[in-house]
C-alpha cells in the first residue's frame, strides 16, 4: 500500500468517505431543523390560533419565519458556491503580470470593499432596468441577492487567498523550479495545499459573516429570513420575532463554526 | 568528461555587481568546495547554475548542451523544452532544506521523480526507501518534515534531490542552518556521496571539510575567484593576502 499525499481534495474526500453517518447527520439535523418547524409552526400555529399563550405564539412565528428560512439558507449555499472560485479567479488577476490586468482587479477589489454591500446589492438589481429597460421581474431578486453577494464576497475571499498564496516560502517555488514542476503542477501541488491550510480560518470568518449578511437581501425586498422576520414583528408590534430571527443565525453560525472546527482539524496533520 | 562549464558570467542586481567575469569547469566525479567571505557572490554563482537567477553575461552548458550562450555581450536561454530536459542534470540543496511541509518524506522524494519524470512508481518508491535508508532515515518516510530535526531534514531534502538521478549535484551552505552536531551528520553523508564519485559544487563555511573532501577548492571574494586549486594548497599555503586574511579569520 503506498502512502497518498494528503491534499485538501483528498482530505475532504476522507471525510466524507469516513465520517459518512457524521456528516450525514448534520445535514439532516441543518435540514431538520426548518422542516419540522415548518411542519410543527404550520399544524400547530394553525391549531394554536394566535396567541393563546406564548410558547404557541412563538411556534407561529417561526412557522411565518420559514420559507424565509430557505430562501436565506439557498442564498448562502449559492453564494459560496460561486463566490468561492470567482474569488481565487480574481486572485490571480489581481497577481497577474499584466500590470492592466493587476489594475482591474484592483480596482475591482477596492470598490466592492469599499462600498456598502447593500448599494452593490440595490446597484445589480435595478441595473438592468436602467441601462437596458429591462421590466424588473420580482423572480430577478434572488438572482440579483445571488449576483451581488458572490460578486462582493468574491473580493474578500481574492484578498484572503492572496494573503494565503503569499504565506508560501519563496524557497519552495524555487525547489518546485529546480525539481522540474511546472508553474501549474507548482500551483495545485505545493503552494494550493499550504494556501487552503493558512486560510482556513479568515474562510471561516467570512462564511460567518455571510450567514448574518444575508440579511442585507432585505434591500431588494428579497424575502429571506430578517425581512419576513421584520413584517412579523411589525403586523404584531412585537420585537420578538427579530429575535427568534437571530437566534436561528446564531444557531446555524454554530453549525457552520463546528464544521470547520473540524475541517481545519483534520487539515492541521502537519505543521510549518 | 565536463559536466559542467560556466564561461564569463556576470551578474548585476541593479547597481551592484555581484559576479564579475566567472569561469568555472566541473569535471565529472568532481568536488568542489566554493569558499569566501559573505556576500562574495558564492550563492548568487550557484542559483545561476541552477537556473534560478537569469544571469546577464557568459554563458551556460551542461554535458556539453548549452543553457545558455552569450550572443553580443549578452547571455541568451535556450528555449523552454530544452531547459526542461537540461534541468534533469542538476540538483539543489538549499541552506534552508524547503522541503514540501504538507508532504510525508517518502513523498517529498517521491513526487517529482514520479509526476514530474513520468517515471515507473514502483521503481522510484523502492529507489527511494532505499536513498533513505542511505541516509539512515529509512524508518522516517511517514513523518512530516516537521517533526524531524534539521539534520534530518537536510537529509530529506538530499535525498530528494538524488532521487531525480542527477549528474552534477549542488549545495547551497548545507550545514549553515544546523549546530555542530547536525552539521557532522550532514558532512558525513557529503562524505559518503564523495566517496561514490558523486559531482558535487559544494558552497561552504566548512573549512576542514573542504579541504579533507574536496577534489578543488574555489575561493571567492567581491565577484571573482580569487584563488583556486588543491584544496591542501589554497587552504595551506594560500597566495593571495585575502585568502590569507579570511582563513585566519574563520580558521581563529
């Protein structure tokens, strides 16, 4: 049996083949967790009627809470998805030789960092209606929340890898040179592994940061969670439906802390 | 047979000329020791042989194929494919090891020979274990290059480079990050290599270990070789007041 490099692709594979009933198990307790609430918060909220005493009032705020709830978890799924690769796309431009290329990404980097998220937000939905006149569609919010968000979360996460690409000894792309690697097997096998294992954590911070902003989608009256979860509160002058509201963030962040807990675990088999 | 042949390099970075008009021949089965105060441009001489810095004048051949020439007082590189294939000649030992820190032992040795010269991987793993055995770190080849010592390390990375089947090995002050102990460890395996007609260009503070190992002694001071020959003789009897000056010195 010969021993396998441990990459990062080899060590997710490890997790997922090893740890299939664990990781099976979060995710069915992420998903459960919305569903029996939208099961329970409509049967009970129903039968319950309105606020016969508290414990069913807040069963029927969360069951109002709920498709929100999709719609946030949906545009926190798509936007890692996408802004993930975009990010390390707008990494290498921004360490591109060509000095045009470096500007644009640049440029690129300093404005989506630089402006309130919630503008680039109102600026990707209402742009095609004013430099196309194309009719806005309702269905284009979600769209737009997805576009936005990647396209802003993209330039956080091109400095991070940056930062992480960076961190690589100038002396291993030189025994990288001397060994015979190719500048693209130099990339995936030397300096990729080291970058995903010294950004781990400011990854994590991000992915934190992305389950609360997807409250920002609010500014395009895309119902996820916090917008519904602010009609609730003010149909019901009640401030307590903001706050079921952040206790499920709270809640999902806890899941999200503990799943890269363990990755970075697994990642930490050697030291620099 | 010459392995190697570097005529009339010069190399400035900016202002400051750091190799002024080198000439250098290693014959095969060859150990040369480069020695010389720091700042000599004994390092700079070595990462032009190995490519690593692009040199501005001379030129550059090994086993008779040209790296690079010097056309119009002007060093030109051979293209791409035939700098691949060249680069199979060579290998380098950094001071500082740089080993693959996410990479096993077995691996680190293991991984170009394997991706990089398409070579059979079961022949290269037990080429391998073997070069480790060498180096008397056999029982190693699971652990991360963290967890050794340096002189392990260095050992690692040594071996990383034979496993590329190099003709012309080259050492970038091997020992100048180790203790006194760790530093025999490696002089002993440079030791062992000599003793197998390995060619190796040696930069080095080891004064004793380049005059008791090596074929010829280089010493270089300001960009220029100032003296060179038998090591007993440069190191003994040296003619030049410098080489004079700095063997008093690190010799105390």
């Amino acid at each position: 049996m010969l021993p396998q490099g441990r990459n990062p692709v080899a060590i997710f594979k490890v997790i997922i083949m090893k740890k299939k009933p664990f990781i099976a198990a979060i995710v069915f307790i992420a998903l459960l967790i919305p569903a029996t609430i939208t099961v329970s918060g409509v049967t009970l909220g129903s039968v319950a009627g309105s606020d016969d005493n508290i414990f069913s009032w807040i069963i029927w705020v969360i069951s109002q809470l709920s498709s929100g709830m999709w719609a946030s978890l949906a545009l926190f799924a798509l936007t890692l998805i996408f802004s993930m690769p975009l990010g390390l796309f707008v990494c290498f431009a921004r360490r591109s030789r060509f000095k045009v290329v470096e500007l644009v990404a640049k440029f690129y980097i300093s404005v989506m960092r630089g402006t309130p998220l919630m503008l680039q937000l109102l600026v990707v939905y209402y742009a095609p209606y004013y430099l196309f006149k194309i009719p806005l569609a309702s269905s284009y919010r979600f769209y737009a929340a997805i576009i936005g968000f990647s396209l802003n979360y993209a330039a956080y996460f091109a400095e991070i890898y940056r930062s992480g690409i960076e961190a690589v000894p100038k002396g291993h792309y030189e025994a990288a040179k001397v060994l015979g690697y190719s500048n693209s097997q130099t990339f995936m096998k030397i300096v990729f592994p080291q970058m995903v294992r010294h950004t781990l954590p400011p990854v994590t911070n991000e992915i934190i940061t992305l389950v609360k902003d997807t409250s920002l989608a609010f500014a395009i009256a895309f119902l996820e969670m916090f917008t519904i979860a602010k009609q609730v509160s003010a149909s019901e002058s009640n401030i307590m439906p903001l706050f079921v509201a952040g206790a499920f963030y709270y809640l999902f962040n806890l899941i999200v802390s503990f799943v890269m807990g363990k990755i970075e675990k697994k990642m930490n088999y050697y030291t620099t | 047979m010459k392995l190697l042949e570097i005529n009339n390099i010069n190399k400035s970075f900016g202002d400051l000329e750091v190799l002024k008009d080198i000439s250098l021949c290693v014959e095969e089965g060859e150990v040369v020791s480069i020695i010389g105060p720091s700042g000599s441009g004994k390092s700079t001489l070595l990462r032009c042989a190995t490519l690593l810095e692009k040199m501005d004048k001379g030129s550059l051949i090994y086993c008779g194929e040209s790296a690079a020439s010097e056309v119009n007082g002007k060093s030109v590189y051979a293209p791409k494919d035939k700098i691949k294939e060249i680069q199979n000649y060579f290998g380098l030992v950094f001071q500082n090891f740089n080993l693959f820190p996410h990479y096993t032992v077995l691996k680190n040795v293991t991984d170009a020979p394997i991706s990089v010269q398409k070579r059979n991987k079961e022949e290269v793993y037990a080429e391998a274990r073997e070069l480790l055995n060498r180096m008397a770190i056999g029982d190693k080849e699971n652990y991360y290059p963290s967890q050794l010592s340096g002189g392990q390390q260095q050992r690692v990375a040594i071996a990383r480079a034979l496993a590329m089947n190099p003709k012309i090995l080259f050492f970038d002050e091997p020992t100048s990050a180790l203790d006194p102990e760790l530093t025999q460890e490696i002089l002993k395996v440079l030791r062992l290599l000599a003793s197998e007609k390995m060619t190796m260009v040696i930069v080095t503070h080891e004064i004793d270990f380049a005059r008791n190992v090596s074929d010829r002694v280089i010493f270089m001071d300001d960009g220029y070789i100032v003296e060179q020959g038998d090591p007993k003789e440069v190191i003994d009897n040296p003619k030049n007041d410098r080489v004079k000056a700095f063997l008093q010195k690190v010799q105390g």
